[in-house]
C-alpha cells in the first residue's frame, strides 16, 4: 500500500497541535472530550469572548454536566490546571504535552461515550429534595455535613449540587457508613483520580461486593493490589503505583474477562516480546481475542498456538506449491509479523463459534 503525502498550506493564525497528543492522549479519549479540548487551544488567540461552561456546552450541544466532564477528564490526564472561585470554574491553565507526561501519568479513567439519555445516571444521586432533607434532619445533619466535608478536603475544590447528591446516595440509598465514605473518597484520590464518575464506580462496586466496613474494605483491597503490583511484575513495571487508566485495564482483565493471574501474565510475556516495552493497550488486544475465543485456562492457549501454528505450516506449504506474485511497491516482500497472524487465527476462531 503506497503512503500518503500530506502537505501543509495553512494561513498564518493556525492553533497548533502538538503531536504528542495527537500519538499519546487522542486515541483513548472520548470523541467529545478531543473536541472541547481542541476549542480550548483555538480560544487562546481567539479574538472572541472568553468561553464559559454554558458557552461550550452550546457550540458542542452538550450538556453543562458534559463539559464538565470532558475537563475533569483531561485534568486527570494532566493537560490542564482547572481553578474554581465560589464554586465556580474560574480558570483553566493549558499545560504542557509530551511523551514523557504520557509514560509516566498514562491515561486518566476511561469515560464512556456521552450518552444522550442519561437516565441511568441520574438513578445514582439523591434528589435536591431530599438533600435538602438530609442537611436538615437532627439524626443525619451532622454526619452529612462531616462527609461533604472530608470530600471537599480530599478533592480539593468544592463540591457541586450534583457531586453532593451523588455522594449522599451512598448514604441514604445504599445505607453506607459515613467511616467508609471518607475511606472511600481517600482510596481513590490516593490512586490519581478526583473524578466522581471514578468514585461512585468503585463505591458501587463495594456494595455490589458486600462490603459494608472499613475493615472490609480494606482487605479487599490489599488482596486487590497484591495482584495489581503482580501484574505490574509480569510487565516489567517497577517504583510507582497503578493509575486509574491502568486500574481498569486490570479490572476488566481480572473480573470482566475472569482470567486468572497466569493468564494475564502470559499476555505481558508476549506485549514485551513483540513491542518490547509495556503497553497495556497491546496486552488488551491480546486478552480481549482471548476471551471472545473462549479461553478459561492456560491449556486453551496453548491450542490456539498449535491451530495457529498448523494453519501457518498449511500456509507455507501452499505457497511453496504454487508460484506467488509479488506484492507492488517497495514493501512488497516485507514478512507479514507473527503476532498479527496469530490474531487473525483468533479471529477466525470467533467467527466459528
């Protein structure tokens, strides 16, 4: 396949975009979120009013929530520095992008595509009546006061009516303690993440999971970060601790996809060996082809190997047997890599099944 030139014959006044974004940061993210962010470089040197939070959510027909969102979301990736004034996003910084900012913060929690019906979401907040009712209740007040307190301290900025409401349907609703709230809270921030989509997920999960103490909690997850820094070995990774981008990876490896520590470990074996680095968005390739193909234990893979093996003998010696045209252009007798072949035999197992 021929490559294609790409010429550059732009006007002067053009908002630049620094490559290692465009390498690093924009493959992972939400197509909504690239979007506020590009508007944000172009407002620089626009010669137009300052955006506003309403502003945004206008040009991109979004909600106020959504933008929200979207600069929570680069915030955690470390490209910009939000401040807020009286509870109010007051200004936004546009840091620095780079390669080595990427290795070393890696990727914030992955948002879902912005939904148009968010009813789903509004299912997990208290409604304002009943916050209300709960700042002002004699049996609640001084606990809920205590909560949105310590979170404020933690998060460091104020909280909003709906961050509020949110957090207090763990209270009221799922009948949460205000002890394990702010254990909570203090888990998350400690792993790089002041997102409350983050927060509320990991708290519904311990409901899901039964936990009602702190003490609970916490075993569960020192036995979680056991296998975090296990895996982190079997990429080689060593002298930090996972960030929430690399926490869902795992998560979805460990209980999504079910596969045991060995199996996982495998799938790091082979990212080193084919990109020789670690990389987790390889590694998922390799897992997610895995588990749609059925695997469960490390003898199934050692059967794919072998079908893998058997199709590519069969294919060596069709080719021997019948003459080959060559492939035009200058790439043409460039070997195809082993490991994309192994994945379109995977493919090719799912189909059949």
């Amino acid at each position: 396949m021929s490559t294609i030139s790409i010429r550059d014959q732009r006007l002067a006044g053009a908002t630049m975009l620094p490559d290692d974004f465009i390498d690093y940061y924009m493959p992972r993210a939400n197509g909504d979120f690239v979007k506020i962010y590009l508007y944000l470089l172009r407002s620089v040197h626009a010669q137009t009013p300052a955006p506003t939070i309403s502003s945004l959510a206008d040009v991109f027909r979004l909600t106020e929530r959504d933008v929200d969102r979207a600069l929570r979301y680069w915030q955690e990736a470390g490209l910009l520095d939000l401040k807020y004034k009286a509870e109010e996003l007051d200004e936004i910084t546009l840091l620095p992008v780079s390669q080595k900012l990427h290795e070393t913060q890696k990727d914030p929690v992955l948002e879902q595509p912005v939904r148009k019906d968010d009813s789903a979401e509004k299912t997990v907040q208290v409604s304002s009546a009943r916050l209300k009712e709960l700042k002002a209740d004699d049996k609640t007040r001084e606990e809920v006061r205590n909560i949105l307190y310590v979170a404020h301290q933690y998060l460091g900025h104020p909280l909003s009516q709906t961050d509020m409401r949110r957090l207090l349907y763990l209270y009221d609703d799922l009948q949460m303690s205000q002890e394990l709230i702010d254990y909570l809270v203090d888990y998350c921030v400690s792993r790089g993440s002041t997102s409350m989509h983050y927060i509320m997920k990991v708290g519904l999960a311990w409901h899901d999971e039964g936990i009602t103490t702190v003490k609970d909690a916490k075993t569960r997850n020192n036995l979680t970060m056991k296998n975090y820094y296990t895996i982190f070995r079997a990429f080689g990774i060593s002298g930090r601790s996972p960030v929430p981008g690399e926490i869902a990876d795992m998560d979805r490896w460990l209980k999504e996809y079910g596969f045991s520590l060995k199996i996982i470990e495998e799938a790091a074996a082979r990212t080193i060996r084919s990109t020789g680095k670690p990389s987790f968005p390889y590694a998922e390739r390799i897992l997610s082809d895995w588990h749609r193909a059925g695997v469960r234990r490390p003898a199934d893979i050692t059967a794919l190997d072998e079908r893998h093996k058997a199709a590519a003998k069969e294919q060596r010696n069709a080719s021997s047997a019948a003459p080959v045209k060559q492939a035009a252009g200058k790439f043409g007798n460039f070997p195809q890599r082993n490991d994309e072949e192994h994945r379109r035999l995977i493919q090719e197992v799912i189909r059949n099944q």
